[in-house]
C-alpha cells in the first residue's frame, strides 16, 4: 500500500502544480492591481481554480489506488506460477 500513497501524492503534486501554472498570470494581475488577500480568494475566478483543484485530487484519490491494486496483479500474475 505504501506505493499507492505515493503514487497518489505524487499525482496530486503534479495536479496542483499545473493549476498553479495556469492560474500565475491571474495571480499575477491581482498582485499588479494590490488587492489584499481576502478580496483576492474571495473572488469567483479563485473560488473556481481552488474548487477545480479540490474535486480533482479526490478523483485521484479515489482512482489511484484501485488502479495500482490492477496493476500489482498484472505485474505479479506470471511469477505466481511455479
């Protein structure tokens, strides 16, 4: 099971860091304009990003592991037979 969890917290870096990159240049004019921190989080195009982000690593938290489970019986089905 420990290769499930890393697998899934590696995925979910990856996840984060693409929606981190895509969202930079709106990040970037919010800190151009200098609104504080609270208006900035609270506004829909943020809201949006954070939500997108949270409803994807629950996908792969919840696809990960029985897709490593497949892949273990995969791997390991020839050398069961001896």
């Amino acid at each position: 099971m420990r290769i499930g969890r890393d697998h899934v917290a590696s995925t979910i870096n990856t996840l984060m860091l693409a929606y981190a990159g895509t969202a930079l240049p709106l990040l970037l004019l919010f800190s151009v304009a200098e609104r504080g921190l609270v208006d900035t989080l609270t506004t829909e195009v943020i809201a949006t990003e954070v939500v997108r982000t949270l409803v994807g690593t629950l996908g792969l938290v919840a696809a990960v592991p029985p897709i490593t489970a497949l892949a273990v019986v995969v791997a390991t089905r020839g050398r069961l037979r001896t």
